[in-house]
C-alpha cells in the first residue's frame, strides 16, 4: 500500500500544479503545505450516492422487465398454476389448469405425475354474485 502512495503522490502534485493559479503554488510550497487528499467526505458521498441511484435504476429496471415483459414459464400460456403445497422437502402437489381443465400433478425430482383430474377450470364456472342471482330469482318464482 505504500508503493501505491508513493506512486501517486507525484501525480497528486502535478494535478494541483496545473490547476492552482501561479502565485498560489508558489505560496502553498513556502508554507509547506501537503498534497491534497483525494478521499474526502465529499467524494466519498458523491460516490455513494452514484452507485445508489445507479442500484436504484437497476432494481426499477427489474421490476418493470417483471411485471410488463412476458418471461416463458410464468403462466401467461394455456397452462395455469393455481396452486400447490409441499408434501415433503422434495415433493410437492400442484393443481393447474389446461384447456379448461385443472388437474392435480404430483411433481418430484425427475418426475411430474397426473394423479386426479378435477374436472372443469373454476374460472367457466358463473361467479358467486350470479348464483346468488340465479337461486334468488328461482325462490322467488317457487
């Protein structure tokens, strides 16, 4: 580490030759000043703050490839998975729906088996509210 500050304290010289004014160089080496310190609080918050709004942007980014950009294998095709639950620490049981119909799969390492077929996919069936409806209007026609 020392190697690495004694190599860069001429650069560190040069620099604030160039860029001082000319009878301030003079003035500064008299009162025997020392080079500059290149890690300063403010740099150092300018550089934290970069790379969090750089992280930020990132994290943003992210999300928004999540939520608006279809990625194969996330349901947006004719197999659905509306639910599941693990049975063991590699065994889980799975309901899907295709073409209408939801099945229950049992999927292990290696192996995706069909156990029961359910039947129709909730989704064709009326909603609750129309039901209701319909056996309302049926009572009040008995």
């Amino acid at each position: 580490m020392s190697r690495l500050k004694l190599s860069v304290a001429p650069l560190l010289l040069i620099t604030e030759v160039v860029s001082a004014v000319p009878g301030e160089v003079k003035s500064r080496l008299e009162e025997g000043a020392s080079a500059p310190s290149m890690v300063e609080s403010s740099h150092l918050i300018d550089t934290a703050l970069g790379l969090i709004v750089v992280l930020g942007v990132m994290l943003a980014l992210a999300w928004l490839v999540k939520r608006y950009v279809g990625v194969p294998g996330i349901a947006k095709g004719v197999v659905k998975v509306v639910g599941g639950v693990s049975l063991g620490p590699r065994e889980r049981a799975v309901v899907v729906s295709v073409d209408g119909q939801r099945l229950l799969l049992g999927v292990a390492p290696g192996r995706v088996q069909t156990l029961y077929v359910l039947g129709k996919d909730e989704s064709d069936q009326p909603a609750f509210a129309e039901q209701l409806d319909q056996v309302q209007s049926s009572e009040q026609a008995s």
